[in-house]
C-alpha cells in the first residue's frame, strides 16, 4: 500500500516543541448516580489500551465511558507566521476525533478555537462521555488541531481547505472489549440478531493478527441467553458458553481451511507472530484437537473447551 504525502505543511515533534503542550486527560465512567469514576489505563504489547476500573465491576456496555481533564498550550502563537502551520490571519480548532470501525460510527467534538493573538498557557477543558450501547470493539481516539478559518493569503505548504486535519497532539487506540480474552470477542446490541455470529474480514492470514478487526465473534447483548454466556454460574451456563466458544471456532477453522494459506498455517510456516495464522498453528499443535473430519474437530473443541472451562482456564 502506497504511504499518503501530504502537501501541506504538518503539526510535527518541532512545533510541539514550540507549542509546549500539556496534556492531563483522564478515562472515566459514571455510576448510576452520575458521579465519575476514574478508569485504570493499561497499554498491551501493540500499545493499545486497556480501560477497567479498581475491582474489575466496569462494563462499557452498561455504562459507556468518557475523557475528562484540561489540555494547555504553552505558546500557541508558535503555530502562526509564513513559514509555521498556518498564517498569522488564519484560526485553528482543537478537537477530539473518533473513529470505530466495528461500530460503523465516527464523530468530532470541537473544543477550542486558537489564533495568533490567543494568551499564553491556555487551558482548554475536555469532558464527553461515549454513551452506553454506543461502541464497541476498538475506538481510536486523538485530539486533533485542524485548520477552522483558511488565511487572506495563500502561502505556499499551507493549508487552505476548510476542515483540514493539520495535526495529532495524541492519541489513543482503546478496546473496549474482550482485551482479556484468547479470543476476539465483540459485545454489540441488536434485537434482530442470533446470539453470536462470526464475520471475517481477512486477506492475508499469515500476516495479519487475530484480533476483532480481521475475525470477530459477536455476541448479542440483546438476546435472552447474554447473561449465561457473558457471566456463567450455572452448570447449564458453562454448558451453554462452552457451546458457544466452540460452534464460532469450529466456523473460524473451517473457513481458514478453505484458504490457500491452510498448509502453511499447518505447518507453522511464514506465519508472523501474532497472526492469525500462528494462533490457529498453535491451536492446531497445542491443544490436541482433531483435524481430520468436521465431526472429529467438533468432537475435540467440545471436550478440550469443557475441560478448560471447568479447571476455571477460560
């Protein structure tokens, strides 16, 4: 894939510099009285990150979250002038920006409208809350400067469409679900849906990683068996989950069977770490279950998820 050149001029490491900013923003959700409760951020090992509260309670499908806290800058003047982001005549906004692509939902929320007169070491509050049932999956979140009022003057490497995104001042990737999990696990709500189904988005299984982007489990919050799959308590709960877990992979297997990638995924070979293609070789090598026929990789999901369910393993 060709990288995209921008030919305007961009917020860099050198006008952050020279911006010096501060930012101290803060995940939360709110109880049912309306109070806000901070939420733990934990990055994993491709720097996304985590969300959960002190004992664990926190459920985003219940309750959504939000980012509170206040954003300074130091000198936002060092933005303006012919050879910085954009002429001295012209008007930035900050904004925070979100995209979920499981979701199917993007959206803007203007916070501040900065100019070259603008005082030093303003502060710009930041405080929206993502309501319940709104998202799932992974949120990329960044507060973004973008280019509100184009200048009287066209200078060459600036921008002058209104709207233009200039620049990243952070950002970060949240999932919101199944982060803890072996598989990937998106919660959505939809009335006229079964209690899971799966969705496959792959291309390249050798390479791409197993997680909700490329494969995703669905479970369907809206349906009456949720509870017994989400939190198991009863025989016929775990029975119920272990039916679950086993029937998505069970498809997820069969389908990767049919891709051209299969031999390579068997053998283990040019499989990156993480892929999709290394976790089912793993599966496949590990766990001791039985390829051979449909009924005998039933068969085996079956008992092995059974056994790891009850051990308290899953």
């Amino acid at each position: 894939m060709a990288n995209k050149i921008s030919l305007n001029r961009l917020y860099d490491e050198h006008m952050e510099e020279a911006l010096n900013v501060s930012i101290d923003l803060q995940f939360f959700y709110k109880d049912e009285d309306g109070s806000k409760q901070a939420l733990r951020q934990k990055e994993d090992y491709e720097y996304k990150t985590l969300l959960s509260n002190d004992d664990d309670s926190w459920d985003f499908v219940e309750k959504g979250f939000g980012l509170s806290g206040n954003v300074i800058l130091g000198s936002p003047s060092s933005l303006f002038g012919p050879t910085k982001l954009v002429n001295a005549d012209a008007e930035l906004g900050l904004a925070i920006q979100w995209l979920s692509k499981q979701s199917s939902q993007r959206g803007v929320i203007p916070l501040a409208t900065i100019t070259s007169t603008t005082s030093n070491d303003i502060i710009i509050p930041v405080d929206y809350y993502f309501q319940k049932d709104k998202l799932f999956g992974e949120v990329h979140i960044s507060l973004v400067a973008y280019l509100k009022k184009a200048s009287q003057d066209s200078t060459r490497g600036q921008a002058q469409l209104t709207g233009t995104i200039l620049g990243k001042l952070v950002e970060w990737f949240v999932i919101l679900d199944g982060s803890g999990s072996t598989f990937p696990i998106v919660i959505v709500n939809e009335p006229d849906k079964p209690l899971w189904y799966v969705d496959f988005n792959y291309s390249e299984p050798l390479v791409e990683p197993f997680d909700k982007e490329y494969i995703a489990i669905y479970l369907n919050k809206a349906h009456v068996a949720f509870p017994s799959i989400q939190k198991p308590k009863t025989n016929l709960d775990h029975a119920l989950y272990v039916e679950f877990l086993a029937g998505a992979l069970q498809l997820i297997l069969q389908n990767l069977m049919e891709c051209p990638d299969w031999q390579d995924i068997q053998d283990g070979s040019n499989c990156e770490e993480g892929s999709i293609g290394q976790v089912m070789h793993y599966f496949k090598t590990t766990l001791n279950w039985d390829f051979d026929t449909p009924e005998k990789l039933s068969m085996s999901l079956h008992k092995d998820l059974d056994t790891r369910v009850k051990k308290g393993e899953i």
